[in-house]
C-alpha cells in the first residue's frame, strides 16, 4: 500500500466538482481488477467452474451467486420464480455496468492510482462488496463469523487475507462516500 498511515481513498474538491483518488498501488489495483472481471465471468457465465467446464454454471441456480440474488419471496416458490424471471436480467445488467464503470475508471491508470467521480466510485463500492460476497460464500464465511484470524496453514488462508482485504477497502470507500 502507498498510504501505510491513511486509507486508499482520498475526496477532493466540494460539491459537484468532488473527485476521488483511489490509491492502493499497482498490484492491489491488478488483483481488484481481476477479481472484478472474475465476478464479470460468473455473471456472465464465461467464468471456469469448479469442474473445469468452461460454462457450465447457471447465474440462475449458482450457489455461489445465491447471495448477490437473495430470495425475494422465500414462503412462495411461485411468487420467487416469477420475481427470478423478471428481475434477474435486470438486476445481472446493473451488476455488469457497474463492473463497466469500475474498470474504465481503474484501467486507464496502471500506477495504482485513479481519479474517480462519485459514480465510479459507488461502483467500486458495490463491485468490491459484491466480489466479498462471493468469496466469502465460497470460503463459508458466514454473517456469524467474528474471528478475522485465521491460520496462515489453513487451506483457504490466502483467501481469508483477500476477504479482509476487500473489507478493509469497501470500509475505507463507505467513509469516502460518507465525508
């Protein structure tokens, strides 16, 4: 990290003339954009699966992408497949542009660092927690889940250090947005 004192985000300017520059260096930038293209892949169904088949999983019955899509209607299997089917594609093509805005804000800039407006960031935000979302599922991390210390032998030890990465990033973007 660049900024070992102060967080990865910093606002400039008041009004509609803010601006933000995310600071986190080049190869934190290099894992943030390949973990978005990643979560572009599930979406998209372009992503490798577990078996290997490239294409094989469905965004509509993916564990993994269970919890970016909540049951609406958890009592009604009728009323939650109507829901699925209206809603699903909208909601993928929403998940897909933020995706968009995030990497022509990040990729342009291959010091680690870029000049966002408020837009991109609010879709760094829900890009970064919809990529923690989805490690988190694959790794069992539950909304009960209190101890950020993990082993460093534990066999997804390396993904429990990129989960409290990405939580420490999207609390500094939250405060960003916040100030």
């Amino acid at each position: 990290m660049r900024n070992p004192f102060g967080g990865p985000i910093s606002v400039t300017g008041e009004g509609r003339h803010r601006r933000w520059r995310l600071d986190i260096g080049d190869d934190e930038l290099s894992v943030v954009l390949r973990l978005i293209g990643e979560l572009r892949g599930l979406l998209t169904d372009e992503g490798d699966t577990q078996d290997g088949d490239r294409g094989a999983q469905n965004t509509a019955t993916s564990p993994v992408l269970a919890r970016l899509f909540p049951t609406a209607y958890p009592d009604d299997e009728e009323k939650e497949a109507e829901y699925q089917r209206l809603m699903r594609d909208e909601l993928v093509t929403s998940r897909l542009h933020q995706i968009d805005a995030v990497t022509a804000a990040l990729e342009h800039d291959t010091s680690g660092a870029a000049d966002m407006t408020e837009g991109d960031v609010i879709a760094l935000m829900q890009s970064v927690n919809a990529v923690r979302i989805v490690l988190g599922t694959i790794i069992g991390i539950s909304d009960e889940d209190d101890d950020d210390d993990v082993d460093d032998d534990h066999p997804f030890a390396g993904e429990y250090h990129l989960y409290g990465y990405l939580s420490w990033l999207l609390d500094w973007i939250v405060r960003s947005l916040s100030s």
